[in-house]
C-alpha cells in the first residue's frame, strides 16, 4: 500500500510543473482570470493529496517497523537469551535488542521513504530528457555531482568518526 501511494504521490509530483505550462500556455496568451483561479484551486487540492498521501505513507512505513519488530522481538530474545547463556562473556546478545529497535526505527525514517522513491529518478530524468535533452544531461550530471559530494564528504569524515565512536566505546567500557 504504501509503493502505491508512493505511486500517486510521484505522479503528483509532475503537477506544479504542469500548472506552470499551463499557465505560460494558456492562460497568459488568454489573460482569463477564471481560468487561472481554477487552475490555481486544482493545483492547490493537488497540493493537499499529496500532502495526505505522502503522511498516509509514512504512517504505514511506521506500522511496518512496529510489525517487524513485534514479530521478531521474541525469538530474537530468545536466542539472545540463549546465547547468554552459553557464551557469558559475549557482548552481542546484549546488543540485539537495539539492533531490533534500530531495524524498527529505519521503517520510520526518510531513508525508507527514499529508497521507495528511488525508482522514481529514472521516470523523471527521461521526463526530462523528453521535455529537452540538455535538461535531461544537465539534470544527470548535477545528480552524479550530489553523489560524487556525497562520497567524497564520506571519505573525509569517515575516519575521525571511527576514531571519535572509538573513543566513546572506550569510554563506555572503562
């Protein structure tokens, strides 16, 4: 349910894009006021769908994590518990229950949202290629530029934040 509300919600992306061709199309050459009025209520309503449809989804990507986890908080205890017992000095089965409760919270986050949006990128780059090319060029570079940032900015944290996780390990332990 929430793929398909993701579905609408990607297509209604498209509206303001088309309220604007509209608007430099017909309306301006028309100069019709009731024209623009309607246009601008339609876009607006269209603006409250997806406002709704985009909450409806995040609601449901929540009772999925909730689901999830309420399936497998038992056995994971269980096994956790069993593991314990077994191998007292193990530290993981005390972690197994944040590991479960940040699976939960994943289903909650934008992340999640965004992963179901990612096929989306494709549709809208050749929307836009269609539309003109150089749009559709100028659009996949700026995306692999983003990426490219994304990476880089990832390179150059990653090591002072293992270092900084590092040290609050050791802090916590001692």
């Amino acid at each position: 349910m929430a793929a398909l509300f993701g579905v609408v919600f990607n297509l209604l992306m498209l509206a303001p894009s088309f309220y604007m061709l509209l608007v430099y199309d017909r309306v301006l050459v028309s100069g019709s006021a009731p024209s623009l009025m309607t246009l601008s209520l339609l876009l607006g309503f269209l603006f409250v769908v997806m406002g709704c449809l985009d909450h409806s989804r995040n609601r449901l990507l929540a009772r999925i994590g909730a689901r999830v986890q309420a399936r497998l908080e038992r056995p994971l205890f269980a096994a956790a518990l069993a593991r314990q017992r077994s191998h007292p000095a193990d530290p993981l089965p005390a972690q197994a229950g944040r590991a479960l409760d940040a699976v939960q919270r994943f289903w909650s986050t934008p992340v999640a949202v965004a992963m179901l949006d990612l096929p989306w990128v494709a549709f809208f780059l050749a929307a836009l290629y269609l539309l003109h090319p150089a749009l559709g060029v100028m659009a996949a570079s700026a995306g692999a530029l983003l990426v490219g940032v994304t990476l880089l900015q990832q390179l150059v944290v990653a090591g002072p934040s293992l270092r900084a996780r590092h040290l609050e390990f050791r802090t916590e332990t001692a």
